[in-house]
C-alpha cells in the first residue's frame, strides 16, 4: 500500500495535529481532521472581539523554531511572522525595571537584577549555557539528560551554584509566566535549554493573531479537498482490523491510520490502541491548568514593554502582564490598548471554570498596582481557561522522553500519538511531534 491509497484520521486541530495533516496530505495521503473546538487552532486559538484579536497565550516564537516558520511559509502564510521587539520588564521593589532577557548588556544595565546576581551570570551562567550548548536543545532534551543535567529541579541546582536571587529574580518569573511552572517542580535541563534559546534574541509574532499558522494550514488542507471537522469531539480511537475506527457522539468513522494530536491527559482518554505500558506513561505526564484574563482598554497602556512579569512575593496571583499593542501589529485597535494577564499557577488552578468577574476579582488588583489608573480604561473583559494547559518537565522526566514517544508510536501498526509533551512545551515542540508521527505512519505504509 503506498501513501496515496491511504485515508487517515487525525484527531486535534492544534499545531501538532495540522502539522501531521499538512505532511500526510503532502505524501498524499487523504485526510481529514477532527477538533472539538469550534475552530482550529488549540491552545494558539485567537479571539475576536469588537475589533480587537487576542492571544489568549503568550504565543511569541523564537527564530530558532525552524520547523515551524517552515511550515508557516509552506502554508503560504510566512509574511504573518514578524520581529517582535522583545522588551520586557520585571516588577520588584515596587517598580517595573525595563529588560530584554538573553541580552547581556541589557540585563548587565537593567536595575531588575542586583549586582551580585549580574557579575555571576556574566562569569558563571553565561559560560556554562555556552559549554553545555551541545546538549541544549529544547527539540531533543533527551540530551540533556544524558548530560547529567535532568537529576535536579533548577531551584536546587540555582541556589547551589548561581544563589537565591538567580531563582527569585529569573528562573521563577520566565517559568510561571512562559510555561505555567515553578523552579521547584521544573527540570534544571529543562530551563538550561529555555536559557540557551533565549541567547537568541530574535523572537517573533504573527500579526493579527498567533491562529495565523493553523488558519493557513486549515484553508489549505481544505483548498486541497481534505475534510475539516470542527464542533467534533473524538470519544474514542481503536485499532480495527487493517485500519482504525473512530468514533463521537452518535457517529462512528472507519479509516486507514490515526493520528491522535491531543493534550497528554486527553490522548490517554481517547486513545484505545495503547498498550497497557503506553497508557500507564501517557498517565504519568504531568499536567498543569493554565488561565488568562484579557482586558479591553480604551487608550494603550503607554508603557514600552511587552511583557511585565513579577518577582516572587510581588503579586498574589498574576504571573505576567503583556501588553498586546507591543508585541505585533494588528492585534489592538488604533488608539485602543490591550493587557492579557497570565495568573500564577496556583491561581490558574483556583480560576479552572471561573467567569470573567471572578477572574477579574482575583487579578485585577495586582494589574492596577502595577499600571495605575488602568482599572478605569477597561471596556471589556474575557476569561481563557486551559486544563490541560502546560505539560510539566520535572527532573527525571527528559530522559525517559526517547521511550515516551516510542510507546506513543509503537502501540499499534496504523495508529500514533502527538502533542507537544513529547518534545518540549512550544508550538516548536508541538510542530516537531506532528511532523515525527506523520513521518513513522508513512513509514508503515511505504
Ligand atoms: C497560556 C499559554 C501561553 C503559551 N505561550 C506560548 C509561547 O509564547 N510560545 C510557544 O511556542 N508556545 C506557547 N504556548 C504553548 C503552545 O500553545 C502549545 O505548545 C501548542 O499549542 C501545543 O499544540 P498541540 O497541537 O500539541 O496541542 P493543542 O494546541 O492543545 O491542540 C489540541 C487540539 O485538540 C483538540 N481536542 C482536545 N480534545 C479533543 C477531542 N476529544 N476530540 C477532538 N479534538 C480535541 C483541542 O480543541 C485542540 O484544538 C502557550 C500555551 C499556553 C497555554
């Protein structure tokens, strides 16, 4: 059987599963996908409202994600990326210090960081990101682990070698607002390769909205005949003899292949084909909620950063502030501002099914302290909840990621998972799975 006589399923319209689709179409393969939302796009979905397009996420991508921007401009959408100006500040001692992280000479000027934290990064952390760059790489962090640097959270292994302030001031801020997770629970290797692609410091954004790479991915796939099924949650995927069956809510759809692009939590729900070792692991990646608020302003926010994170102790339930009109352009409209509001992970927790008043209650007052006055510009307010939010890479957790995605791939002949737990929290990561599921189900069949 080659490509071209094979139909298959993939299940989850995020960028893992349209990266999947965009490469089985490519081999030839007819497709069709099926999303519960009602649009594409996951956890990179852009909201529309009265004018303003909001990224419920963060959503800026490093210059380094080259599978991405690959599949970005093969999905004809490559002008959509542009340079986001990456200033950003930390709020400490009840001031915004103005910093672009990964710069050396901004971070040695900015007053967000003490002195003594700065001579250590400049003679110490700079230096070792440097040596270890060969085994930081946040597209195979497996490497790191055999390197030795997964045995330990990088709160322990900051405070050891680099003091308190290192973990106060930069690993706590970056984790809880980029990637919904504390130093205490994250990998020391994990952060080290967050360390060394911040080096870079071209970060990019697509205008008008992070959902630019799925509704250009979506258009073609559909342009190309292939079928696109939204509002359509999958219950259940199994093996079927020659194929797979799957099935929601009243229908029930034969294929030749699946592929299941779905939150970890999720994949393990649906996914009937795993074996019993492959479900026992799916069970144990951990999982964390994730949740924004985003307020509507009538006049910019007229500050020059993008993103505002909070040292530890400085706000009680905000992780990050980020001020949309900042990041790209076509997002905010003229003369109207934009702040999406990040809680900490507890608060995330806390706000899981929450309405946007409650989210408002919670958060706002940490925001006002911050921007004053702000309170009196909002016109709109809207509330973003993710269960299955942010996988958490915790020491331990990269080594055993080679035999993750075996059991995701091996379970069954005609059937394989993705998502962005198997690589790294990052649409890079999510791109990477979707395009290595697609790639082993071609395999079988060529
Ligand atoms: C708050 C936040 C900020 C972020 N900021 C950044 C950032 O700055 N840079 C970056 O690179 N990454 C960022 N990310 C991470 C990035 O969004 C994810 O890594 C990426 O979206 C994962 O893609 P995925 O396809 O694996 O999963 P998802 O995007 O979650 O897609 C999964 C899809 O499956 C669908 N689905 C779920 N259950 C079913 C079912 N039963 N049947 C059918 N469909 C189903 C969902 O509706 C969804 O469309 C952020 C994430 C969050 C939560």
């Amino acid at each position: 059987m080659s490509a071209r006589d094979l139909s298959v399923a993939v299940c989850g319209a995020g960028p893992a599963g349209l990266a999947a689709a965009l490469r089985l179409h490519s081999a030839g393969a007819s497709v069709t996908v099926f999303d519960a939302a009602p649009h594409a796009g996951g956890r990179t979905r852009t909201d529309a409202a009265d004018g303003w397009r909001i990224d419920p996420g963060v959503q800026l991508y490093s210059a380094s994600y080259a599978r991405f921007f690959g599949l970005l401009g093969a999905a004809g959408a490559g002008a959509l990326a542009e340079r986001s100006p990456g200033r950003d500040a930390l709020w400490r001692k009840g001031r915004a210090h103005e910093v672009v992280y990964g710069s050396p000479t901004s971070m040695l000027a900015s007053g967000a960081l003490p002195l003594q934290l700065k001579l250590r990064m400049g003679a110490q952390y700079l230096p070792y990101l440097q040596r270890h760059g060969g085994d930081l790489d946040l597209g195979a962090l497996e490497r790191a682990a055999a390197a030795g640097l997964d045995a330990e959270s990088i709160a322990a292994w900051g405070r050891r070698e680099l003091g308190r302030d290192f973990v106060d001031l930069l690993a706590a801020p970056l984790l809880a607002t980029l990637y919904g997770t504390l130093p205490d629970e994250a990998s020391a290797g994990f952060y080290h390769a967050l360390g060394r692609q911040g080096l870079n410091l071209e970060v990019r954004a697509l205008r008008g909205g992070a959902d630019g790479f799925c509704r250009a991915a979506a258009d073609r796939l559909r342009e190309a005949g292939a079928a696109l099924h939204l509002s359509t949650p999958v219950s259940e995927v199994h093996t079927a003899e020659d194929g797979v069956q799957v099935s929601g809510e009243g229908w029930n759809e034969r294929f030749g292949a699946a592929v299941v692009a779905l939150p970890a939590p999720e994949a393990h729900r649906v996914a009937k084909f795993l074996t019993p070792e492959a479900a026992k692991t799916l069970h144990g990646v951990s999982v964390r909620p994730a949740a924004s608020l985003a307020l509507l302003l009538d006049r910019p926010a007229g500050v020059r950063w993008f993103g505002l994170s909070f040292a530890p102790g400085e706000a009680r339930n905000v992780a990050a502030v980020c001020v949309q009109e900042n990041k790209v352009g076509g997002l905010v409209p003229p003369g109207k501002g934009l702040l999406v509001v990040f809680a900490l992970p507890d608060a995330a927790r806390r706000l899981l099914g929450a309405t946007a008043d409650d989210a408002l209650a919670l958060l706002l007052p940490d925001v006002a302290r911050a921007l004053p006055g702000v309170d009196r510009a909002v016109v709109g307010a809207r509330f973003y909840d993710w269960r299955d939010g942010w996988t958490i890479f915790s020491p331990g957790s990269l080594g055993r990621l080679p035999a993750l995605r075996s059991l995701a791939w091996d379970s069954a002949p005609r059937a394989v998972l993705a998502g962005d737990w198997m690589y790294a929290p990052t649409v890079e990561g999510a791109v990477t799975s979707g395009l290595a599921a697609a790639d082993r189900l071609l395999s079988r069949v060529a």
